[in-house]
C-alpha cells in the first residue's frame, strides 16, 4: 500500500461549529498526527472556494485521503466524495466528523465539544488509512414505473410520465380513481368545482395508452434495487408481476376520527358532523340535520385532531381554508343562519387564501377564538332553548366564557398518515417519522426523493398538504424519474458486500441472514456468493460470518476497529 | 475532579444515527460523553467492536438501532438484538456489569429520546466508576 | 564420493503449562522419527533427555534452530525458559493450543491465583490444611533455601510473553501436520511470514467436514451433545449443537466431527480475525431463530457458559483475556 498522504479539513460553519469549538486549534492539533500532511480550518468547507481547497490540496500536496469534519456525513458526504473525485482521486478515500449535529449543536462546555472533535476527527483519520478505493458501479433503469396510490397526486405523477411516452403501472386500493379529492364540493380559495378539475385528468389516465390501471389491488411484495424493481400486483385475488424502474408512492391520508375527543360529542350527538360528512352533504345540495330541519345555527370547529399534543401535534394545513370554503357554502345554502367560526389561528398562508379570509368575514361569519389547550365542549342544548346544541367556550379575544348556540356543528378533522403507512413503508424501503408520515431525503433540498434509490414520496403520504403542493410534488417526482429514464443507467451502492473465496467454508450461515437473497450457494467451489446487485450493504451478513470471510465495503472490521481505536485514543 | 466517563456507540445509518442528527439540528444538549461510530444498519454491529471499544477503555458502550419492526434492511435489528443478548451474557461472565452495554432503538424522528438516553446512560455509567477492563486486559500480574 | 551431509539442524521442545499432550503428538512421527533424527539433533527436550536448564543456559544465543514450545506461561519458570529459549533460537514455535492461544490451562483466567489456591489448598475434600499454608517462592529449610516458581495471577500465551514466530495450532497439533512443517523447515523452502500460523489451513472446518450442510441454519433450541440424539450425518449447527467449527481453521482433519463430536476450536480462528471467540459468538447468535426479546433471552439462556463455549481453549489469547477481578 502506498504511503498515507492525509488532508483534514475542520469547518467552522460559520459560527455553527466555531462558537463551541476551537477549529483552530483542532486543526493545529490534528496536523500533528502520523500521516495528516495538511490540516486547515475554513469557513465554510461546503462552499464552492471550501472544496476547491480539497482539489488544490490534493494536485499540490499529492494526498491520497481526505478527512473533513463538519457536519453530519448525511448532509455533505456526497458533496466533499465530489470533490474527491474532481481532484482525481477515489471519493471513498474520504470520511467526515460529524462535529456539528454531534457536537457543537448539542454540547456546551467549549472545551469539551473541542476535545470530543479532535477525538471523533482522531478516529476518522485511523478509519480512512484503512479505505480501499471502491469503483462506480452502474445498472440500467426499466423506463416503467409503479405509480401506488391513484388520488390527484398519483394521477398528476401518472399523466406526467405517461405523457413522456413512458409505461406506467397505477395501483389503487379502492374501486375508484380521485381519492379524497373525488369527496369534495367546491376547492378552496377560488371555490371552482373540484369535479371540473380531477374528472378530465381522470378521465386522460383512463384513457392513456402507457398506463394501465389497477382498481382494487395491492401491492404485495416489491424486490430488487433502483432500475431494476420487480413488483407483484394483487387484483381481486390475481397476481401479477412487473417489472419496473422507479416507484411513486402517492398513498394519501386517512382523516382523523374525533369520536377520541369527547367534548365534541360526535358519535353521540347527531347533528356534530365531520369536514367530509359535510362535504357530503354540499355535494348532494341537501344541507339539513338529521331530523331534515335547516340548521339556524352552524358551528365550525378548527383543529380537530391537530396542533394538540394529545392526537397531533402538526398542523393539516388544509383545514382552516375549507373552514372557510364551508362557511362561505353554508352562508349561500343558509342565508339566514348564524354562522360561527371557532379557530384558534387563522391559517391562510397559500396563494388566495388570505383573500379567501377577508371575504368570508364580510359575510356575516362570526369569527370566535379559542386557545389551544382551551377547547371548546359542544353539549346538548336544555330544554326550551333555541337550538340543538350549546357550545361552551372561552372567546380568547374578549376573554370572556360564552354559549354559542348551534343546530350542526361541523368538525375540522385534521388528516394524518393512512393507516397501511407502515405496510407500505416495508415494501418499498423508506422510513417514517414519529407520525407515520414518510421522511424525504431531505426536507429542504430533495422533498420527494428517499434513501432508497428510486423510490419518491408525493403528497400526504409525506405530509398534509393541498392539492398544489401534492400535484406539484407529482410532477417533481415524474421530472426525477423521466431524467433517470433519459440517463438509461443510475449509479448505485457500491459499499456491498463480498466474499473472500479463500476464506469461506461454505458453512452457509449468511445465505437466511439476507433480507435481499442476495447471497447464493456455489456448490461447486463450496463458497456464498454475493449478488452485488442484490445487495444493499446493511453488513449483517459480514457480521454473521464465523469465518471472517464476508468483508462489508467501506465498513470492514479493520475499518471499525482502527476507529474505535481512534475515538478512545483521547482524554474525555 | 468528577469522573467523566466515555461512552462508545454504536448506531445504525438510517434512525438512529438520524435521531442524533435531529437532537443536533434541534439544538437539544446532552452530555458530551459519548463518542458516535455511524454503520449502515444494526445488523453489522458485532461483538468484537463492543469488546474493542471497552478494551480501548470505554466506560460503555452504547447500541442503538431502528425500533422492532421498522429496519431499514428489514430485519437487522433483530440480528442486532440477539447478538446483544448473547454478548451481555458473557461480557457479565468475565466481570464487566451489564449496565456498561446497553441496547436501545432509536429512530429517526426521535432526536429528543436520544439526547436523554445519552444523559441517563451517562449518569448510570458515571454512578458505576470507571471501566478497569482496559487496565485489567493490559496488566498482567 | 562421499554424498555431502547436510548440516543438522538443532530442535528443542518444551513444554510451559500444558497437559503432556503436545510432547506425546511429537512422539507419535512414529516411524517418521528416523527421518527427524535424521534431519535434526534434539538439543533440548525435558520429557524426553536429560539435559538442564543451565546447559540451554550455556549455549550462544541462536544455537537452536527451532524450538517447538507448547504449555501456556503460568509461573515464573515458564517465563524464564521462554525468554530464555527465545534468546538461544532461531525460530520459536507457538506449539499447540496452550502456546498459541492460552488453551485449557488458560481457563483459569476465569478465576485468581488466590481463588484458586483457596480451593486447591483449603478447600478440596482430601485437603488437611488447618494453618493455612501456601506454597511460598523461597522457603529457608536447615540444608538451605528452597524454591519454587512464583505462580502468576494470569495464564498467558507464548507471544504474551516473548516475541513468537510461527503458531501451530491444536490441542494437541495433528502430527502430520508438524511433520509436513518441520520437513518443510529441514528442507529449507521459503518459509511463510513471520506470525503466521502453519500446519493448519486458511479455510474452516466446514470445509472438510463431510456432514450434511444446507442454509437452514435457524436455532430455536440449543443442545448440550448429550441432550440429542445426532443423527451422525447432518451439521450439528443444524440440530442444535453449538460446533465451533466455522469459526476453526481446519487441518486437523475434522477428527472431533469424524468422532460425533462438535469442533470446540482448538485449532484457532481463521486468518485475520481479531478475537476467536466474537465472530462465533456473532454468527450463533444470528442463528437464534426469534425476533421477540424474550424468546431471543430465553433461547439465549440455554447457552450456559457462552465465555466457556466460545473461548475454550483461546480466553488468554482473546481481548478481554480474563475475568476482572
């Protein structure tokens, strides 16, 4: 092996990293160590001039690994491996200290945040003299794509792609394209008819030749990696099998059941509606409670469900406009009702929402304030009075404890994530938050991306929002996918596993550790094979072998050893 | 001056790692004890890199991974979860207390959980003293 | 004319705190032994000649070609002759288990000196030993002082002690094997690598062994030997048995397996790997065929001494060495 020539490089973050740790003296320190040939601190190591002081680096002073400590690897790695590569040397001959999400933003006594960066910086220096270079590996992309989940999101992803002359398998669970978006009356804020707009796009995905659509069918199983998926579609007992490239999961939301919140009484008091009960009945033109009276009074209740630590702590971002759609609807059906609007925030930050806002509160709406561990108790009216039920408030702006009297009252149910969330999040490979909401790649830079190659998250299924933002996402999501279809290939993990033949006994203890059955059986050489396309380098198998024969790429045991090494080999 | 004790973990890519990346972006401080080592998945932690670690002289060692049932790669947390079993078992038998390996699921959302595993498992570790393993494994009498 | 003798070469054994097993592995060339003797003079052998200390004592530094030390270090004296053996040799030999790895003896690190004196001198049943008397290093007697080897706390391996060039494993090394070795030496071939471990194979059992293997390496319950009826044909992993022989170079022939009896891993860990009982411990417990935590403690918990198990004859040799005390 030709002699470690080493480059550290320790950001400052601006003041992200330099406020809590001594960059400089990290990096005079980190100089001193066996191999390290340069050791810089710099602003801003992501910055385009904080790599070209990697590139330069490496042509002037011959290095042959780079350290950088900054943030978290999931922020940067990919940036500073480019920046490796533009030098010319191997982007694996590369590893990063997370001083900053490990350190400078969670500790805060300097010296220690300082002396637990020279020690994390120690071990990622003792783990890079040990990185092999690894080669680029590319595998072709099937230009068709599985589409789950046929609501306007996946529709908008469908079209989009299909529209590029590209196959496309759309997979719905219930009888009917349109989801929640097929339920609604008008859409807020411009109050056009929501028919107009899905029933068209509706009727081209029926009507395209590149999708095929399955009603009524899941998706039981899908295996194999980024271009190269092979899905198996259930339909009404039948399985089929496709082979596609990419993935779009589209799979909406579930509304949140208020029957859990008791002072509202839904379920036991039978005029108290949900948003979509009332949806219901706008869309038949027949708003009436349940004995068939008009309502006099008409009560909305906002963040039902949501922006409370007892169900969710999320906003649904989509209730308090169709509060307002609803309460602009009831005032043309009921002109003479009173109509009150019980919010705790006025939510209208999307394009004609404000607008949206001041209209309705020049329609005669009563707009009351609750705060938002104050709720309102909606209860049977007594005896004698003019109304079905009393609501029980505190009106926040004027302070005082009041009754609002109403005939129906309408719940403005939050939206949270479907209930076969966590199903779908196994089969395609993606991880969800702590509200079963699927995560992004990264929630700023690449919303519709995931960790796993290939599959993009859209809609609801990530996070509630309208039908903009959803269709938006879609069409996101169809970009990505039509470019990796144009590039023909995608480069794909490398950090695999292999075998090393001349160690392997063939005791096949590894071949039921993958979850990818990507290990096989050669018989005749007595040695587990590993399909590296198979493979997606979680190391269990490496973990597994008695023998020391299954190497995990870019986390091999002398990797991790000499790291640990590194990390204790400093004072707390 | 107290003991400080340090405390090697060991987390998978995917939650926990991403845990700990959200107690950073949200700011949550914890005690600065701990000394992170990032594999992909749970699964690949394996008994020789906690044996390393407290022969190194860690005063702990700390696995995390994402919880039953939400592996990145499936299943390899329960691989993960029984390897611990086996390895309390005979790190107990050459003398070292159990509360020194510790086991937790961590995922990615759960920043906050994080930063009071580190500070409760600190507190448990400094409570235990300092680890003689390494002492122990490099003086021969 | 007279075909041109080449030189002997000069061979010592000896043996530190082992069973005898070693020396009789040695004695069982049988035949083979004319051609050692042939090749080699015996310099030095305790079991065997009769020749002291001091006479190793006497000889120049290097005067021995190869010196095949087997037996752990225990006591003083077992340190004495290693240093002193390695200062007079060429090549030092690991030999067998004990050397290599710290084998059975080794298994006293599980325990002290004091422990263990408590219970050899107090506590035994034959034991009559009401003062309490320990054997002491140097004992004043009328004729003069008396003394014995300072028994350590610790049982140690040979490289623990001194530096060690070759390691051949075994409890006790299968003769073939030495002999394939020594002939080796005597023939002067290019010799492996220093630290390398000879007379042994990179590849683990499994790869001789003849039972039947397939992947279904799921364990839901654990079998001592005799808990089981082996059916004498399939892999013990499969049945239940803990088999240290993945994690065992082979080239011992698989005698134990050959015999119904699972490898225990005398023969030591396969190349490269850093502690021989980790990786096995690893892989049985990847076995577990469980997800429920307390099914995986249950099943866990018939693993009665997984330290015993999986480091039976490697605990001085395996990174945590011994019991903290």
């Amino acid at each position: 092996m030709e002699e470690a020539r080493i480059g550290i490089y320790v950001c400052w973050c601006g003041s992200n990293i330099a406020k809590m740790v001594d960059v400089e003296a990290v990096a005079e320190e980190m100089g001193k160590l066996p191999n390290v040939v340069v050791a810089k601190n710099y602003k801003y190591m992501c910055s385009d001039p904080g790599q070209d002081l990697i590139v330069s680096d490496i042509k002037e002073h011959k290095l042959n690994r780079v350290v950088v400590a900054a943030c978290s690897p999931r922020m940067h790695e990919m940036t500073f491996r480019k920046a490796l590569e533009n030098a010319g040397i191997n982007p694996y001959l590369f590893e990063m200290a997370n001083i900053r999400e490990h350190v400078s933003w969670v500790h805060t006594d300097r010296d220690k945040a300082t002396k637990k960066s020279k020690s994390l910086i120690t071990a990622a220096i003792n783990r890079v003299l040990y990185h092999d270079p690894l080669d680029k590996r590319s595998v072709d992309i099937d230009p068709a794509t599985l589409v789950l989940g046929g609501g306007i999101a996946g529709l908008a992803a469908a079209l989009e792609i299909a529209g590029s002359g590209k196959q496309v398998y759309l997979i719905e669970r219930s009888g009917a394209l349109g989801g929640y978006a097929a339920e609604i009356d008008l859409l807020a804020p411009y109050m056009n008819s929501a028919a107009q707009v899905l029933d068209p796009l509706i009727e081209q995905v029926q009507n395209h030749k590149n999708i095929e659509i399955f009603l009524e069918s899941k998706v039981t199983d899908i295996s194999g990696y980024v271009g190269n998926f092979d899905a198996k579609i259930e339909k009404k007992g039948k399985e089929v099998e496709k082979k596609i490239g990419n993935i779009v999961v589209a799979t909406g939301l579930k509304n949140f059941d208020p029957a859990v919140i008791d002072r509202y009484g839904y379920g036991k008091l039978p005029n108290v509606v949900t948003a979509m009960e009332f949806e219901k009945m706008l869309k038949i033109g027949k708003v009436e409670t349940k004995t068939g009276k008009l309502p006099k009074n008409v009560a909305i209740i906002h963040c039902v469900g949501s922006r409370n630590p007892d169900y969710h702590e999320y906003c649904s971002r989509i209730c308090c406009m169709n509060a307002l759609k609803f309460a602009n609807q009831a005032r043309s059906i009921l002109p003479e009702a009173n109509i009150f609007d019980l919010y705790t925030d006025m939510r209208a930050f999307a394009k004609g929402c404000e607008e949206l806002y001041t209209q309705t509160s020049r329609k005669d709406v009563l707009f009351l304030k609750f705060e938002k561990g104050d709720l309102p108790t909606v209860k049977k009216a007594a005896a004698g009075d003019d109304c079905d039920m009393v609501i029980d408030m505190h009106e926040a702006l004027s302070g005082e404890d009041i009754e609002v009297p109403a005939d129906m009252v309408i719940l403005m149910t939050g939206t949270e994530a479907h209930d076969d969330a966590k199903d779908v999040a196994h089969l395609v490979g993606v991880s969800m938050c702590g509200n079963d909401f699927f995560i992004e790649k990264h929630p700023k830079l690449d919303p519709v991306a995931t960790t796993t190659d290939g599959v993009y998250i859209v809609g609801n299924c990530v996070s509630p929002k309208d039908i903009p933002d959803s269709v938006s996402q879609a069409k996101a999501a169809a970009a990505r996918i039509l470019a990796s279809i144009s590039q023909g290939s995608v480069e794909v993990e490398v950090t695999t596993a292999e075998v090393n033949e001349d160690i392997c006994c063939g005791c096949q203890t590894c071949i039921k550790v993958c979850p990818y059955t990507a290990i096989g059986y050669d018989e005749e050489k007595n040695v587990s094979i590993v399909n590296e396309a198979l493979c997606k380098g979680c190391g269990t198998c490496g973990s597994a072998c008695p023998t020391g024969a299954i190497r995990s790429k870019h986390f091999t045991d002398v990797q991790i050893l000499s790291q640990i090494e590194g990390l204790m080999s400093l004072e707390v | 001056m107290s003991f400080e004790p340090t405390i090697v973990s060991f987390l998978c890519n995917w939650c926990s790692y991403t845990g700990a990346d959200l107690a950073g972006t949200s700011r949550i401080k914890y005690a600065s004890n701990v000394r992170i080592i990032r594999v992909m998945c749970s699964g690949r932690i394996e008994p020789t890199f906690v044996i390393k670690a407290f022969t190194e002289g860690a005063d702990g060692v700390l696995i995390c991974g994402c919880h039953p049932g939400d592996c990145h790669y499936h299943e390899g947390n329960y691989k993960c979860l029984r390897r611990y079993h086996l390895l309390q078992k005979y790190i107990q038998q050459l003398g070292i207390e159990k509360d020194r390996l510790r086991l937790e699921w961590i995922s990615a959302s759960e920043g906050k959980q994080f930063a009071e595993l580190i500070d409760d498992m600190t507190e448990t570790v400094r409570g235990l003293g300092p680890s003689k393993v390494k002492e122990v494994m490099t003086t021969y009498t | 004319m007279a075909k041109e003798e080449k030189p002997k070469i000069k061979l010592a054994v000896y043996w530190g705190a082992a069973c005898g097993g070693c020396c009789v592995s040695v004695l069982d060339v049988h035949e083979k032994l004319f051609d050692v003797v042939a090749a080699a003079d015996l310099v030095f052998w305790p079991i065997a000649l009769d020749i002291k200390y001091k006479d190793v004592e006497a000889m120049p530094d290097g005067h021995i070609d190869v010196t095949l030390f087997n037996g752990a270090v225990r006591n003083s004296e077992n340190e004495h002759l290693a240093k002193l053996l390695r200062q007079k040799t060429k090549v030092l030999v690991a030999y067998g288990s004990c050397a290599h790895m710290g084998g059975i003896p080794g298994l006293a690190n599980f325990t002290t000196k004091d422990e263990l004196f408590k219970r050899i001198y107090d506590e035994t049943e034959s034991t009559v030993n009401p003062d309490k008397i320990r054997p002491q290093p140097e004992h004043e007697v009328p004729e003069g002082k008396l003394k014995l080897p300072e028994f350590y706390n610790d049982v140690r391996t040979l490289d623990q002690v001194v530096d060690v060039d070759y390691y051949l494993p075994g409890c006790p090394p299968q003769t073939e094997r030495l002999v394939e070795v020594f002939m080796a030496i005597v023939s002067g071939a290019e010799l492996p690598p220093k630290g390398s471990v000879v007379g042994a194979l990179d590849k683990a059992q499994c790869d001789e062994c003849k039972r039947k293997k397939s992947d279904n390496k799921l364990i839901k319950k654990f079998y001592r030997p005799w808990e089981i009826q082996d059916d004498g044909e399939t892999c013990f992993l499969e049945q239940g048995v803990i088999c240290m022989g993945p994690a065992t170079r082979g080239g011992c022939g698989v005698r134990c397996i050959e015999g119904n009896a699972p490898c225990r891993g005398c023969y030591g860990p396969p190349p490269d790997v850093p502690d021989p009982g980790a990786k096995m411990m690893s892989a049985i417990a990847t076995m577990i065929d469980a997800d429920d935590e307390e099914e995986i403690a249950k099943i866990v918990a018939q693993i009665d001494d997984p330290a015993g198990t999986f480091y039976r004859f490697s605990l001085p040799g395996s990174m945590l060495r011994r019991k903290l005390t």
